[in-house]
C-alpha cells in the first residue's frame, strides 16, 4: 500500500492544511475522518486524503462501513489501494473521483 501513495504529509503539515492543532487532526484520525499509516515509526496521512483544503468527505463513510464489516483498520485501509475488479481501479482512486457510491456497493459485496 505504502508504493501506492506518492505524497505524505505528517500530522503537523495536515494541520497546518487544515488550520486545527495537530490535536484535533489526531482526533480526525480516531473518528476516521482521515487515516494515517506509519512510515518509519512515524504516523503519516496521504496527501491525496485532503482535498481542497479539507479532508476527503468520503473517507469517513467508506472506512466505517469497512470496520462494521469486521475489517481492522490496517486492513480497511489496504483494501482501498488494491486494486478492484468492480471498479476497474482501486477503491481510493474511485473515491477521489468522487464515486462513492460504487465504492460502497464493491465494499457491501465483500460481506
């Protein structure tokens, strides 16, 4: 998964993004509105989840419904950079096209 992301940012340059304290982007990332992976022992978010300025609006939707489907975080996260047969491209790739609902209809077919 970590090949597939091209640009990290750290929780402090998130929160500078975003105008909130580097507390507030680890709160994001407990209520799943953002994720972040460790690379080299440190948390790190994918550039790609902010958008605008603003975190992905579908990340938290997408991520929920993957943990509700018994998934753990770490694999949640794996499924949205694999790629998907039904979408014809990863999940995340179809999010930041802003396809959520095919990505969830792909997610619920799991189940």
């Amino acid at each position: 998964m970590i090949d597939r992301v091209d640009s990290w940012l750290t929780i402090d340059q998130v929160a500078d993004i975003l105008g909130v304290s580097a507390s507030k982007v680890r709160r994001l990332i407990e209520e799943h509105i953002l994720f972040a992976v460790r690379v080299e022992k440190q948390p790190m978010i994918p550039a790609h989840l902010i958008q605008n300025g603003e975190p992905l609006p579908s990340i938290r939707g997408t991520m929920l419904l993957l943990l509700d489907m018994g998934f753990s975080e770490s694999e949640a996260i794996e499924w949205l950079y694999q790629d998907n047969q039904y979408l014809e491209s990863s999940p995340i790739e179809a999010l930041l096209q802003g396809h959520k609902a095919p990505v969830r209809r792909a997610a619920q077919a799991l189940g």
